[in-house]
C-alpha cells in the first residue's frame, strides 16, 4: 500500500476517484442509449447529450471551488450531504413522460437528461478536485495533481467498459442496478475519505492562501489549453464518422483517448508525456495534412492517422497545463478553468460549427490552434543556430517560409485546375516540401503555424473552399455534410464518403431512371413493380430515408405515397434546390413528414400503408432504435395484414442480416433477401450492389415475390442471436472486422 510522509494512505482517495469517474463516464453512452427510442437516433441527440454532461461537469467544478470557502472536514461533509440527497433520483433512469412527436433534441435532451440525472452527475462530478484537495490536506501538502491521472484513467475505463463489457452483457434495467450500486459504493467511500482529514484541518481559516493568484492572462492560457482539446476531441467524432468511416459507437473511441490523454499528462512519471510533447508539434504537421486531404482509398488507415492525431496533440496541449498548474491550495480553481475551457472547446464543436461553417471546418481550425499552442523545440542544434539572431531576422526567414508555402499552393491549384484527375498533383513533392520546412521550423512557433496553415490548405484546404463558393454544392446539418457532384453524364448526392442518390443527366426518360440501390434488379426495384399485382392500383407507399428522391420514380397514378425524413436540409436538396428532378418529374407534390421516422410511425394511423421501406442509414451508420423489436411492432402496426416492410442492409462494416432476421422471427414475419450485383453494364449505368430483405406477416405475399423473381432466397436463422430491443442491443457480433 502507497503511504503519503504523514502516513496517510492514498489508496481510499485513488479508489474514489477511479469509482467516481468511472461510473460518471459510463452514464453517459448509457441514459443516451435510454434516450434513443424515445428522442430518436439524431446525431444531435449525441451532441445535445455530450453538451448537457459538459455543463453539469462544469457546474460540478464551480461547486468546488466554492466549497473551497469551507475548512476541509467542513467541506466533507457537506458533499456527503449532496451526494446523499442526489439518491433520491436512484435508481438511476429517464423521467417517465409522453414526449411530442416534433420533441427537438437540442431542446428536450438538455431538459430531459438534466431532470432525470442531472443531480446525481453534478454530485459526482465535483468530487475529483475535492479529493485531490482533501488528499494534499491530510497528507502534509503532498501533490495531489497525480491523482486527476487516477481520475481520467477510471473516466476512459467507464467508456470503454460501456460499448465492450456492459451494453452487450446486461439490458437497460440490469445497467441501471449496476449504476445505481456502484454510486452507493461511491458515497461510502467518499465518507472514508471525509473521515481521513485531520480534525485539525476543520480549524484552518478557510480563506488562507499560502501562494500567489494566477494573472489573469495564465487564467486564459488554461481555458485556451483546455478549449481546444475538447473542441479537437468533438471535431474528431464528426469528422472521422462523416469523412473515413460511419461507425456505430466511433464516438466513444476519441473520447476515451481525449480523457488518456489527461492521465499521461498528470502522471507522476513524467517520462512518457516529455517524448509524446515533443513529438507532437512533428505529428500535427504530417497528420493533419493527410487528414485533410480527405483520401478515402484506406478509410481504417485514416481514421486510425485521425486518433492518434487528436491523441497526441491532447497529450502535448494537457502538459502544456500540467506545467502551468497552481500550488494545491488553488487546485479548484485551476480545475474551474480547465471545464470552462472544456465546456466551450464543446459548444464551438458541437453547436456553433454546424450553423456557421458548410463543412467541417472546426477540424483544421482547431489543429491549426493546436500547433500553434503546443510546446515547441528545436530539433537539433544547427537549426537552434540558424534562428538564432535579432527579431527582425527571424521576422524576415518567416516571411521567407511564407512565401515558399504561398508558391507551393500556386504551383499545386494550377496543377489541379489544368488536370483531368481529381486526385491531388504531385503528392509526393508536396509532402517532401512540407516535411523539409516543418523541419526547418519546428521550434520557431510563428514560423511553425505558417507551414502548418500551407499544409492545411496543400492538402485539401483549398479544394474545400472551391466547393463552398459553389451555390448549393455543399450543405451542413445536424445530421452531417451533403455534397453534390456533377459531371457532364451524372449527379451524385454523397453523404460523407457514401453516395445517397446518382441521378444520370440528359433526356427526361434518363432523369427518371432509378439508380444506385434502387434500379428494376435490386430488392425494392422488384417489390415496387409488384405493387399493382399485391395491391391493386391504388397501393399505399410509405419510404423512411428520402435521399435525392430516387424512389419516387416508381410513384404511378392513384398511389398513396408518404416519405419521412429526419433532415430538412435533405428534403431542400431533393424537392426545392432543382438540382435533383426525381421528385419533380415522379412525384411533384410529395408527402415528405419530417421528423424521427418511429416517432412520427408511432403516431400514424394502423393499417395505413401496404409497403413501407426502411433507408434510414446515415452515410453507413445504423440507427438501433430503428431495428428493435419494438420498432419492428411498430412497423407492423402501421402496415396492412398483408403488407411488406423492405430493409436495406447493404453496409461496409456491420452485417445487418441477423439483425432483422431475428426481428423477423420474433415478430412471426415470413422474410426473403435479393442480394443484387450489377453487371459491367449496369455499372456504367450508376447501378450499385445492394441487400435487401423483405418481410410480412402474410407468407403468401413473400411467396408472391419469390415468383416473380427467381432471385429471392429465403433468410437464414441466427438462434444464437440475441434480438436487438429497446433495452439491448449490440454491434460487437455484427462487425465484419471481426467475422
């Protein structure tokens, strides 16, 4: 057991501070994983979420620092006080009400979340820094900053364990027992740590300050060092989930490296954070170039480059503030400053960005910020001797280095404009150029940041700034980037890297010809075409997932046809911008209802639509709370006995099939799946290989499908396959990584 030199133990305060951390982490995908069914799958419900967590972190801190007006024992028990009056909200879950359907998650989320857990992850919150104040108390004024190390190492331990071990182990009601047991746990060992401070402690003026206050200037160098980790650690999630690879739970992974990234910095052994520092500003150069150049060709490669981009810069940023943290007695106000850092670092990510910028620009901008606050160091010697001088002369080689970008950027935009191809000219040039002057620079910050900004904008910068002064050829939302691409023979509709809707240019009978997942051949292709024989003329059609409007070219007189869409900036570029016509020469007053499609299912009347087909995805991710049991009662609900529910499954990550198969059987629905493949020639005719898997509760409706088409095979059972519900559901046996 580790003694401090008054012989005080450590160990109580390390296993608070690991169990208090670790359950407030793992809180956070788990109530926005209770949220989902009744809010919807947004990505701003995520966001919204992460948001609330920040504010009640930030909240959680203040109280601290204010608590630090108390002598020590006095504070003790005054959180034991708050901690136990939180247990009123125990045992932990979301309040019991019937949301509306039009509930907004920037809205209902923040009240939501806060009504339902807001006091217990307050209560929690704040205990860190108590405990590192409480800890130098007892222990003759020892460095508490180590254990913030202990803090962050138990945060990443609760959001790994959520997704790995937890999600896919115990249902929603199990999770909630879990939680609810270990914060009981957390209050008694917080009571041992209350009783461990000296009683003579209880007699300490409580405003005594035995150093100096910081100027404010150190105040806004720790809010800046803590704002742009946060903001880079959110910039990441969007960026890698809407640029490289849309995966489910992705989000988890920058985060938990965001809060590794504090228990390097706050170690003990300073070893490993000196190396990862000094290396940093030479990864922010070569990473976030690459990053920014956007090559899809390796989409693991990439995202992988993009972690340990934010990583390391967290680490280099974090020990930046480690060194300039306070003596111990002004140890809460310091943690103050870092959640404000950290809570704006998060409203810049997640709500400014998305209203301001058409892209994801908060990425370069806040590696940029990154390069230009993290420690710097020459190299080697004969580049020290090379900067060495007057101010004027290192003014003078800056402006030099300058220049030499602003060349490089010509030769390159020239290069593009005269090539045919849309791949980046002479990458390997460019790349020796950058790493040449990175090298020439590190060291120098001014001269640092001026390469770093020409790396930025060789790689990519620039071609995004093209497309934004092009009128509607990108649009940004909650829900993520649209960009429209057009050639002399095709438009394209791309969601991130995953295109939404290829409509071919030319004649009228080109313009209403679908494409892509939807050709004759594919799954809903022939489904469509047997409406009249199932239905008769009058068929009532309802689609989830608008896209460019594709389907709406199997629309014929007298059917009833409803799409729901979740992103209005979606149904602008389909119906109202002109640059997709499907809708205009199929459909010309669609149905469009916008909205969470299963919230907005729940509230249509039963019976109402012969086919409905499911299209939700988000560029590849997958919406859960719309492949549940209990989504799947309420597609049959809104179905006519003897109507088809068409899925689309086709994903470059997650095999889908057990998923609906198993929902399929436990809801007794008859299934059958046509996996299409295109032929060169329908290549060339934007044709895409697709999976889809229809379903009804009528077998003889299958069966009629299966005739018409020889290409329909029945769906395999999965018995070992848990079915996805309301209250679990996991990816982990899905990932076609792992198979």
């Amino acid at each position: 057991m580790i003694e401090t030199k008054r012989g005080t133990s450590r160990a109580p305060f390390v296993a608070a501070i690991l169990a208090g951390s670790f359950l407030l982490f793992l809180v956070q995908p788990m109530v926005a994983r209770m949220a989902l069914p009744r809010l919807g799958g947004a990505p701003a419900v995520w966001n919204s979420a992460m948001l609330v967590y920040q504010a009640l972190l930030l909240g959680g801190y203040a109280y601290a620092h204010w608590l630090g007006r108390l002598a020590p024992r006095t504070q003790g028990y005054v959180h034991l006080a708050v901690l136990v009056l939180a247990m009123y909200w125990l045992p932990l879950g979301l309040l019991q009400m019937q949301l509306p359907v039009d509930a907004q998650p920037a809205v209902w989320v923040p009240w939501l979340l806060a009504a339902s857990i807001g006091p217990l992850f307050f209560a929690i919150s704040a205990q860190a820094p108590l405990l590192q104040r409480w800890f130098s108390v007892s222990s003759d004024g020892s460095d508490p900053y180590a254990l913030y190390a202990a803090s962050n190492l138990g945060s990443f331990g609760g959001l790994i364990a959520y997704p790995l071990l937890v999600e896919p182990s115990l249902a929603l009601d199990g999770q909630r027992l879990l939680w609810s047991g270990g914060y009981v746990l957390v209050v008694m060992l917080v009571a041992v740590c209350v009783f461990m401070v000296p009683k003579q402690a209880a007699a300490e003026a409580p405003t005594a300050r035995s150093s100096e206050a910081p100027p404010r200037s150190r105040v806004l160098l720790w809010i800046a060092l803590a704002f742009v980790p946060s903001g880079l650690m959110l910039a990441t999630s969007t960026y890698i989930t809407t640029d490289i690879v849309a995966m489910p739970l992705l989000w988890v992974m920058p985060l938990g490296l965001y809060l590794l990234s504090f228990t390097v910095a706050f170690a003990a052994n300073r070893a490993l954070a000196d190396i990862l520092t000094r290396i940093a500003p030479v990864t922010i150069l070569l990473f976030g170039g690459v990053m920014i150049g956007g090559y899809q060709e390796k989409p693991y490669q990439n995202a992988g480059l993009a972690l340990v981009l934010l990583f390391m810069a967290s680490v280099a940023l974090h020990t930046a503030m480690y060194r300039l943290r306070p003596a111990a007695d002004r140890l809460t106000g310091f943690y103050l400053a870092m959640s404000v850092g950290g809570a704006l670092g998060g409203v810049f990510a997640a709500l400014v960005s998305p209203l301001v910028f058409d892209w994801t620009y908060e990425y370069p901008l806040l590696i940029l910020a990154s390069g230009a606050l993290v420690p710097q160091g020459f190299l080697i010697d004969p580049i020290r001797r090379l900067w060495a001088g007057t101010a004027q002369r290192q003014r003078i080689m800056t402006l030099v280095i300058a220049l030499v970008m602003a060349l490089l950027l010509a030769f390159v935009m020239h290069r593009a404009a005269v090539s045919s191809e849309d791949a980046m000219p002479a990458p390997g040039f460019v790349f020796l150029a950058i790493v040449v002057a990175g090298l020439l620079v590190m060291g120098q910050r001014a001269a640092f940041v001026v390469v770093l900004a020409g790396a930025l904008m060789l790689f990519g910068g620039y071609r995004s700034l093209q497309i934004s002064f092009q009128p509607d050829a990108r649009v940004r939302s909650y829900f993520g980037v649209y960009t429209v691409n057009s050639d002399r023979k095709v438009r394209q509709l791309a969601h991130g890297t995953t295109v939404h809707g290829t409509q071919l240019i030319g004649s009228e009978a080109r313009e209403r010809t679908p494409t892509t997942y939807y050709v004759h051949g594919s799954g809903v292709g022939q489904a469509m075409l047997a409406l009249p024989e199932l239905y008769g003329p009058t068929a009532r059609v309802g689609v989830v997932g608008l896209g460019s409007g594709t389907l709406a070219c199997y629309a014929r007189p007298d059917q009833y046809w409803r799409f729901y869409e979740i992103d209005p900036a979606m149904v602008r570029i389909a119906r109202d911008t002109g640059q997709f016509t499907f809708l205009k020469h199929c459909l010309p007053d669609p149905r469009i209802v916008i909205g969470d499609a299963r919230l907005n299912l729940q509230a249509t009347r039963a019976a109402s639509l012969d086919l409905l087909t499911l299209d939700a995805f988000s560029s590849d991710s997958v919406p859960m709370h719309l492949m549940t049991q209990e989504a799947f009662a309420t597609y049959a609900r809104v179905l006519a006995p003897r109507g088809v529910l068409l899925v689309h499954i086709s994903n470059r990550f997650l095999d889908l099939e057990p998923v609906v198969s198993s929902a399929a059987v436990a809801g007794g629905w008859s299934a059958a799946k046509l996996v299409y493949i295109p032929d060169a020639g329908g290549r060339a005719l934007a044709e895409t290989a697709s999976v889809w898997l229809a379903l009804s509760r009528d077998p003889e409706t299958i069966a009629v499908l299966r005739r018409r088409s020889a290409h329909w095979e029945p769906v395999p059972r999965y018995p070992h396959f848990t079915p996805w519900s309301d209250d679990y559901s996991t990816i982990l046996p899905l990932m076609k990584a792992f198979q």
